[in-house]
C-alpha cells in the first residue's frame, strides 16, 4: 500500500535527502526570530542549490542576498577545496545570526560576508566567478546583471530567483508596481541576450539558469 501524500511537494521532500540539521534549525530560528522567513530558500530550493553547485564545482561564487545565510550554505557546499562564496547583503542586523549558523554548518572560512549594496561592492571585488546567485532586490535584477556579467567567466553560470513573482509576471501585459516591472525588465532582457543560454526552472517561485557562452 503507498503512503499517503498531502501534496506533490510533500511527495518530492520525502524521496529526495533530508534538510540537513543545521539548515533545518537555520531555517526554523529564521521562521521563530526574523521578519520574512518566506524569502529563505528552504529544503526542496536549498537542495537544489546544493546539486547544482556540486555539478559546476566552482572555485569563486558571488551571492547578492544572504539574508539569514541559508543559501550561502547551500552554495558553499559545492565549492571546491580552496574555493569561495562572496555573499552581499544590505541588512547587518543579522550579521551575529549568519556567522553563527555558518560555524555551526563548518562553512565560515568558504564564506566572505559583505554588508552594503551589492551595486556598490560588486566592483570593488576584483574576482571573476564561476557561479553567480541572484536574490536580491527584485526592483534591481536587471542592474545586477548588467553589473555581475564582466566579472562573470565564460562558460559560467548566473541564477536567478523569483522571476515568475509568484504568477504576478504574467497577470498584467504591463506590470503595475515596481517589484513585478523589475523582474518583468530583467525577464525581457535575458530572453533577447545572445550571450547567453538560458532556461527557466518552475521551482518554487521560477528559478532562471544562465550560461555565458
Ligand atoms: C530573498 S532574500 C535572500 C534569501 C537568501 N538568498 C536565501 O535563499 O535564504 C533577499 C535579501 O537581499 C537583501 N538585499 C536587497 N537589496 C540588496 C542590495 N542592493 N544589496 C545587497 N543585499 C540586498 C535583502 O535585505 C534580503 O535579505
């Protein structure tokens, strides 16, 4: 007799590997303690990361959007030995939290925290990435792209979050506030960019994968 399934997230979480303990109390402290926990990624997205990361194996990672660190673990975790994740974020109210959580999950010497605008400290990191994770302000997708791409390798990857909006971008033929038009613009702009591949993935709230050729 098969199990019974609430529904075909529950479904995937249970045939998939379990949240790892650090990330599932991470994720349950943000839930307790911190204002907006929808905007961490979670176990089914966090995964994910996780994987994809591991197939690239990337010496350098760029993240604009720590929050409360979530993703930087998941991203770390691909990493190669020597390798680095660079995570902005505008908010140092959290700053005690996130380094906890890294030490806790054995990441914090993979890990370089940097609070500010990522658009301001973007070009004052003289790296090239490998892989590069976008999540931060929707309203700025498209100044980030335009900002990462010269420090992003050929042949390297660009994630980015939130592009269906939770169905928002297709609700009105011209969006009407300022969050749904930035990710509507960066949208736009990638589909007609020819220098790159490029794929949206219908997880949780659309995640776009990028390759520069
Ligand atoms: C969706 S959350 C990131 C979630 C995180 N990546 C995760 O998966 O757990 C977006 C974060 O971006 C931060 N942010 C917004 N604008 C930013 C900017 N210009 N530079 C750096 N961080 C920014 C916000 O403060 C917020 O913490």
């Amino acid at each position: 007799m098969s199990d019974f399934y609430f529904n075909i997230e529950e479904y995937i979480l249970n045939h998939s590997d379990d949240e790892d303990t650090v990330l599932a109390e991470l994720n349950r402290e943000t839930n307790l303690k911190i204002l907006r926990p929808r905007m961490l990624s979670g176990h089914l997205q966090g995964k994910i990361l996780e994987m994809l990361s591991k197939m690239i194996n990337p010496k350098k990672i760029l993240e604009i959007g720590t929050y409360t660190g979530y993703s930087a673990i998941c991203l770390a975790k691909g990493l190669k030995e020597e390798g680095l994740i660079h995570t902005i974020e505008i908010n140092d109210e959290q700053e005690d939290f996130i380094s906890k959580y890294l030490k806790k999950a054995g990441v914090e010497n993979k890990v370089k925290l940097h609070f500010g605008n990522a658009l301001n400290i973007i070009p004052t990191l003289s790296e090239q990435f490998d892989l590069i994770f976008i999540d931060g302000d929707k309203r700025e997708y498209l100044e980030y792209y335009k900002l990462v791409f010269d420090f992003l390798k050929p042949g390297g990857f660009i994630l980015a979050d939130n592009v269906l909006w939770s169905g928002k971008i297709i609700e009105l033929e011209k969006p009407d506030d300022e969050y749904t038009k930035g990710i509507f613009d960066f949208n736009g702009y990638i589909k007609n960019d020819k220098r790159i591949e490029k794929v949206i993935l219908p997880l949780r709230d659309g995640l776009t994968l990028i390759r520069k050729k």
